[in-house]
C-alpha cells in the first residue's frame, strides 16, 4: 500500500500461517480487495480501524509503535 508514512506490505502468510487467524476475521468486514481498498490514517486506526483493530498493544503490537515492522524506508 502506497502512502505517506513509507509503504506498507501486509503478508498473508504472517497473519493466516504464523498467527493463525481466520480469513473471516478480516474479510469481508475491515477488508474487501485491493481494487476496492479504501485508504485509512493512521488516525483511524489508531480509534480501532483497520490494521488497528487488532494492532492495537493487546492482540498484536500497537500502530503506535514499531512504526518500521510495517513500513518501508
Ligand atoms: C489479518 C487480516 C487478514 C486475514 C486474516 C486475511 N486477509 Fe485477505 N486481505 C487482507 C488485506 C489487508 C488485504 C488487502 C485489502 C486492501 O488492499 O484493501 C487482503 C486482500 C485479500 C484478497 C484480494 C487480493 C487482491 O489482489 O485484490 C483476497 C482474495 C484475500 N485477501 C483472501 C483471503 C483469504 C482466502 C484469507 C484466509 C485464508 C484471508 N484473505 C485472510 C487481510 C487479511
Ligand atoms: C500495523 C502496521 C502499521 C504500523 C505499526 C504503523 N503503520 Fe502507518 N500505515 C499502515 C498502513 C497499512 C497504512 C496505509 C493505510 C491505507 O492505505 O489504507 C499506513 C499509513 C501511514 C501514513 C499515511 C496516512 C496518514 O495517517 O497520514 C503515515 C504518515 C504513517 N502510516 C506513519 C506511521 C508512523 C509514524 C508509525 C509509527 C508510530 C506507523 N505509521 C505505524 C500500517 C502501519
Ligand atoms: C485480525 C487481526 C489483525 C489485523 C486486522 C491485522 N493484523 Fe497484523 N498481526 C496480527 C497478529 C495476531 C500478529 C502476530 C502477533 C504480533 O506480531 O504482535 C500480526 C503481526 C503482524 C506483523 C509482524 C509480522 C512479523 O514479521 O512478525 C506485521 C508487519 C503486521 N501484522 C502488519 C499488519 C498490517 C500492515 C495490517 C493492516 C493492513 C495488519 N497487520 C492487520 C493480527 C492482525
């Protein structure tokens, strides 16, 4: 995903193999396709949306930290 704060690459297999998660935790309700992708900031999922209903320093590490894990240089 293209944006401000250095691209983001989201891997499936991290979320779907390593973490385990179920494809109906994330489709269709926080995600449809990239064709559709909808853009958030930081902002928003900071409040819960997005990559931040779960990055959120319980389920997984927060988007308020380790900026890097996420984006690209
Ligand atoms: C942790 C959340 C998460 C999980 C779990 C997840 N996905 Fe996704 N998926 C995403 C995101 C993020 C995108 C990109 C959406 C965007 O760009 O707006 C995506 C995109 C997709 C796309 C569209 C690809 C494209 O090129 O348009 C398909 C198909 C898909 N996922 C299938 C699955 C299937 C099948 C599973 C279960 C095996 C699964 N996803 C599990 C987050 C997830
Ligand atoms: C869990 C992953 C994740 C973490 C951690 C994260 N980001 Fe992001 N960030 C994203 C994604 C994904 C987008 C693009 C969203 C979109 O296009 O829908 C984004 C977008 C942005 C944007 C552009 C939109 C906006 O809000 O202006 C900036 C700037 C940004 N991030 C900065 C940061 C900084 C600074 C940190 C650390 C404090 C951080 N990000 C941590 C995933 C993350
Ligand atoms: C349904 C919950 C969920 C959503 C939504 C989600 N993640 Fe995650 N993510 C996890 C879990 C659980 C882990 C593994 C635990 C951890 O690393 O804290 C993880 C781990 C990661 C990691 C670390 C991978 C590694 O190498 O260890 C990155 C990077 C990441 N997510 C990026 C994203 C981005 C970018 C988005 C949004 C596009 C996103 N995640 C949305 C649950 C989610």
């Amino acid at each position: 995903m293209k944006n401000d704060g250095g691209d983001t690459v989201f891997s499936h297999a991290t979320h779907v193999v390593d973490a385990g998660l179920k494809c109906r935790e994330c489709h269709p309700k926080l995600y449809t396709n990239t064709r559709q992708h909808r853009a958030v900031t930081m902002a928003m999922m900071e409040q819960g949306q997005s990559c931040g209903a779960c990055h959120d320093g319980k389920a997984a590490f927060s988007v308020k930290e380790r900026c890097e894990s996420c984006h690209q240089q």
